[in-house]
C-alpha cells in the first residue's frame, strides 16, 4: 500500500463528525491549558510571548496527530509514538514562540 491510500484510508476509516467535533475541542481546550501555561511561566521567566499563537500551535499539532502521521510512521519505528509526540510540541513550541529560551520551551512543551 503506498503513502497515499494509507492517508485515504486512515481519512475515510472514520466518522466525519466525530472527528470534527474532536477536532475542535481537542484544539480549543489545548489552546486554554497552553495558555495558562504561558502566563503563568512568561511571568516566572519574564519573557515576552506572543500569547496568539498558543491556538494556532495546538491546532497544527491536532491536525498532524488526529490525520494519523505518528500512525504511518509507527510500524517501521516502534518507539515513534511515544517519542515523536514529545519532540512535536518541544519543535512547535520552540518554533510558534521562538523568542523562548530553548530549555523554557523544552519545559512548556
């Protein structure tokens, strides 16, 4: 099976709905929790960060975990699922608000 009808399969195995309505609350509640996160530690480290793109972050990380990349990659790498998740939210992270130290955002994420 190649990369592609992998992807079709995973999209079309599932309830449309259901995975929309996932979707938007996984994103809308990560988006809370990271914020508060934000605040509580820019405050701590007194940093400067762009709270706005806390919402953006979580949603590209649900798009990436919910169409079922970790999931392509996880029969050739067993650990892959464990291990990329972490290294998504320390690189997104890092990325989204890159005026973060490195190890602050090895914490956040």
């Amino acid at each position: 099976m190649t990369f592609h009808e992998q992807i079709i399969g995973i999209a079309t195995s599932r309830d449309w709905v259901a995975l929309g309505i996932n979707f938007i609350l996984s994103s809308v509640v990560g988006g809370i929790i990271i914020l508060i996160l934000l605040v509580i530690f820019s405050k701590a480290w007194k940093e400067q960060v762009k709270l706005q793109n806390a919402f953006i972050m979580v949603l590209l990380i649900n798009l990436i975990n919910i169409f079922g990349i970790l999931t392509l990659v996880s029969p050739y790498f067993p650990s892959a699922s464990l291990i990329l998740p972490i290294f998504i939210w320390i690189g997104f992270t890092k990325a989204f608000f890159s005026e973060m130290a490195l190890w602050h955002a090895i914490i956040i994420g």
